[in-house]
C-alpha cells in the first residue's frame, strides 16, 4: 500500500459565504422558520463543494421540501411537550421517556438521510445501521454510565464513534474504525486532572480574596475618622423632628442620653405637638436637643458623601474597590485565564478523539491521517469568541469559515485513492423526519 499522502482541501472565503448566510438569516426571519429547510440545504452544499479530494468537491443533494416536513412535525411534537409540560407533567415524561426510546430510530433515520444525500464523484455514500444496534449503543452503554458513576463514559464514547463509522459506507464499501477502548480511556483520564486542578485553585481564590480583603478593610479603618466608623445614626421615635423624646438628666454624652432614655416618658411625649414637646424643654435640654439635631444632620451628609459600593467591592469588600482600574484589569485577567481553561478541555478533548478516530479509520485500501492541535484549536475558540462579542454576531460567517478549513485541512488520506475500485449502488431516497426531530431535540448525529 502505498504512503502517498492526499490532502484535504477547504476553498470556502467568508465574504462569499457571508452573502449566502445573511441571505438564509433574513428570508428565515421573514418567512417565520420555513425558508430555514432551504437555509440548510444552501449551507452544507457550500461547505461540501468547497472541501476537495484530489480536486473534485463533494455535494449534498436533499430536497428542502424533504427537511420541511420532517421540521414541521419536529416542531409539532415539540410545541406538544411545551404545552403537556405546563398542564400534564405526566404525560409530558410520557412523551420524554418515548422519545428517549425513539432516539435510536431518530439517530439512524438522520444518519441514513445525510449519507444518502451526500456524494464524492457522482458515487453516493449511505448508511446501513440498525435500530438494535443503535439502542444498545444509545441506550444500553449509556446507561452504564450512570451505574458506573461516569467511568465507562470512555468506553461508551468508543463504542458509539464505532457503530457511527463502521456503518458509513462510500459506495459499496464500509468505513471500519479501529480505535481501542483504552486509548479512549487515556484521552479521558489526562483530561481528569485539569478539572481538578481548576476546582482547587477555585476554592483558594474563593476563600484567599474575601479573607484578604475583609483583613485590609478592617486594617484601613483603624486610621478612619470616627463618623465613618460609627454604623447608625441617632434613633428617633418619629421621623419628624418632633418626634425626638424627652430624657431627664441629660448630658452631654451620646451614652448618657441613649442610657437615659425612658420609655414611658417617650410613650406620652409623643401625644404632645411637636410645639408643645419644644416648649416643655428646659434652656439645658433645648440646647442638648438643638446639638444632637445638627449632629444628626452633619452624619446625614456625610453618609451622604460616601460613594456607594459597586459589584466588586459588594463582592471583595471596600478594599477591592479602591484598587480601581488594577482589579477591572484582574477580573478581565480572570475572566481571560478561565476562558483559555474551559476552551483548553474542549480543544484537548476534540483534538485527541478525532486524531484517534481518524488515524484508526481505513476505506478499503485507504487510510486517513488528522493531525488537529488543542493549541490551535484553543486560539481559535478565543478569538472567535471575542470577535463574536464584538461584532455582536455579524461575524458568524468569518468563524463557521475559519473552523471548518482548520479541521478539514487537518485531514489526509494515505494510500492509493484510486476512485474507480468503488462501486455505488442506487437507494431509495430517505426521508428527513429523523434528522428534524434530531436538530429540534439537540441531538449530535454528525459523522466526522
């Protein structure tokens, strides 16, 4: 067999394929959700024409019409759960648990459609998996995840990209993966220790910045004036000025006037006209009572003059937020590094598992060679993610562009790609009901 390498070629642009998607976003809005089928087929038939193979392009050949349908009743089914969810939970787990059943079918319903629907040189590819195969696949192994506490999740992974490959087929011939479960496992574990890691240095900052800030805070009152310190004003037993009561024996002294206070007296001063009670003061108690007044003023203003806190100092304390533009610039930082992070376990994991899917795939006498990087991939998701941000959107295309030439240029075929040994077959077309309910309800039935 020969080891002559044939790269995977991607010739999409974004300005072209903006035009198409902008296009698809406004009919699809205007036409409430129908031109949406028409959307889909426009879309994958220029990312299949635009990925060559030895010069020559793919193509996608399914009927709007076809995907209209099977929309429609994925729709009707889901507007169905909606309402039986409000007014019938029963029936609403009813229609949950046969859909979770009927999943096996959707999977290989939509698999078949997109297969037969797809073709490389005039020669159609299909799919020819079966219901059982599928439920014990989708059903079965998943199930022991949950007896397992999630450790057979590899070897489910394995399982499941298996029965996806192994079933494709490009004319009469099969795909056949050949990946082992415990290279799934070791993909797996490695990623097990950034999590890990993740949450520790979580619960140190969760704990270290509070207990930081909380410590200079106090440290920074000390040296405070004493109105900043005080936490209350003066009580009052009215919120007019009338309503301040009456002590006797008062003094000078905040302690002296609060320890004084008697309640009964307060009880029958507040029968008395705010008039009546300012007459009744002695020369002493009037002067007592015009002090604290202006007292209770002079805190009312400067409580006034003392900023608000915003999040970060409701969040870290007072201290954080005298930091300024350094903590905005920390958060971002933050806000930055846990990004990378999270974008690091989806790259690592992707990379990995389509390097040992691909790298373990043969087609009759070819082979397949993917050499996809978590670095790459990383810089990718974050870029793509801030000029998402930026552009509010608008720079879908120019995203959708950039990864699908990435991934597609990261494969190649070995081996002697002579087109002529395939030999194509005619099937009855499919229809789309089950790769509708499968978009409707979420579920990943991608092959590759």
């Amino acid at each position: 067999m020969s080891e002559n390498q044939t790269p995977v070629v991607f010739t999409g642009n974004a300005g072209e394929y903006f035009g198409i998607w902008i296009v698809n976003l406004l009919l699809s809005i205007v036409t409430l959700g129908i031109y949406s089928a028409w959307a889909k087929v426009r879309r994958k038939k220029y990312f299949y024409n635009n990925t060559l193979v030895d010069g020559v392009g793919f193509d996608y050949h399914a009927n709007p019409i076809s995907i209209l349908k099977g929309r429609i009743i994925a729709f009707v089914l889901f507007v169905a759960y909606s309402i039986l969810s409000k007014f019938s939970p029963l029936l609403a787990g009813i229609l949950i648990f046969t859909f979770m059943l009927a999943l096996p079918w959707i999977v290989v319903r939509g698999m078949t459609f997109n297969a037969r629907n797809s073709s490389h040189r005039g020669l159609r590819f299909d799919f020819d998996g079966k219901y059982g195969q599928a439920a014990l696949v989708f059903i079965g192994y998943t199930l022991l995840i949950f007896v397992t506490l999630g450790l057979a999740l590899p070897f489910v992974a394995q399982r499941s990209r298996k029965f996806v490959f192994d079933h494709h087929k490009f004319g009469l011939s099969h795909f056949q993966m050949n990946a082992l479960v415990k290279d799934f496992y070791i993909i797996y574990l490695k990623i097990l220790a950034i999590p890990l890691a993740i949450a520790l240095i979580g619960i140190l900052a969760a704990v270290a910045l509070p207990s930081y800030s909380k410590y200079k805070t106090s440290h920074v009152s000390l040296n405070q004036p004493q109105h900043i310190k005080q936490a209350s004003v003066i009580e009052s037993a009215d919120t007019s000025v009338g309503g301040f009561i009456r002590v006797a024996n008062v003094t000078t002294t905040d302690n002296a006037i609060t320890d004084q206070t008697n309640a009964e007296t307060t009880a029958n001063q507040k029968t008395l006209s705010d008039e009546d009670y300012l007459k009744n003061l002695t020369q002493a108690e009037r002067a007592d009572y015009d002090a604290l007044v202006k007292k209770y003023d002079d805190q009312a203003k400067q409580a006034e003059n003392i900023p608000k806190q915003n999040l970060i100092e409701k969040m870290f304390g007072s201290f954080a937020g005298k930091l300024g533009p350094m903590m905005y610039a920390l958060f971002f930082g933050i806000a930055l590094l846990y990004g990378t992070v999270i974008f690091s376990i989806s790259a690592y994991l992707q990379s990995r598992i389509q390097n040992l899917v691909w790298n373990n795939t043969t087609l009759e006498q070819v082979k397949f060679f993917s050499n996809q990087r978590m670095r790459d991939l990383v810089m990718l998701y974050l870029t793509n993610t801030i000029v998402l941000i930026f552009t509010i959107g608008l720079a879908t295309p120019w995203a959708q562009i950039r990864m699908a030439r990435y991934r597609i240029e990261r494969l190649a075929l070995s081996g002697e790609t002579d087109w002529d040994k395939f030999v194509g077959e005619k099937k009855i077309a499919t229809r789309a009901i089950g790769e509708e309910v499968a978009d409707m309800f979420d579920v990943d039935i991608s092959f590759g």
